[in-house]
C-alpha cells in the first residue's frame, strides 16, 4: 500500500471575507491566487498559495453564518499548525502585524506560538523538535 496523502488544502469558513482576506494577505505577505464564487453558488472562496504547494481558502457561505464565532472546545477543528524551523522570525512577524499570541511554548515534541485570526479561529506556528 502507499503512503497516506499530505493535505492539498484547508479551508476555513470567515464571517467577514474582506476583513479575513486582508488579514490574511498580510499574515502571508502575497495576495490571493483565486478569488471567485464557487459554480454552484453555494460559496465565495478566496485562496492563497502556501510553501510546498500547499493551498488555503477563506470561505463565505451565500445562505448566511450561525452567527457564532470559532471555539476549539466544540466538535470540528482544534487549530491549524503552520510547520516552520525560526519561530523568532514568526513572533517577530505577528508583533510586527500587531497580531496577538501566546509567545514561544516548547514541549518535547517540538515549540510553537499560538494565536488566533479575526473569527478567533485558533493558529499555530510550529516547529517539530
């Protein structure tokens, strides 16, 4: 048998698609590759182009949102790693951005630093020991 498939794309669902697109754009230093309605209608997506051919899209959905915001503890996704080897470049980044986060967090399976975009969705830097 093969190895597993890595992941082609995240995809993440933003109540404000301007907002998160802009502070996304910022957070990635590039601006989106696609930014198009999807063919059925059903959502806007705009995507980005990450290192290693990797993709990820910001979601706006036509038939409206819950109305609440992201929280980790409810069923779903926990948080999205980003894999890096200089996380002091990153802290450097995200105090550069005025983006807050939680600093440099070392375990023995490896460090990172956690923080959160607009809808509170949780992020991470990380950087495998």
């Amino acid at each position: 048998m093969s190895s597993f498939p890595g992941l082609a794309h995240i995809a993440i669902t933003v109540s404000d698609l301007p907002t998160s697109t802009a502070w996304y754009s910022a957070l990635f230093d590039s601006a989106p590759v696609l930014d198009e309605d999807e063919e059925s209608g059903a959502f806007h997506h705009t995507v980005f182009a990450l290192d290693g051919g990797m993709l990820f899209g910001l979601h706006a959905h036509t038939g409206g949102s819950s109305g609440s915001t992201f929280d980790e503890r409810q069923v779903g996704l926990d948080h999205v790693a980003f894999q890096c080897s200089d996380l002091v470049v990153w802290r450097d980044r995200l105090d550069a951005l005025g983006i807050e986060h939680g600093g440099i967090k070392t375990a023995h399976y490896g460090s990172g630093i956690s923080f959160r975009d607009p809808d509170n969705i949780a992020l991470e830097f990380f950087a495998p020991a």
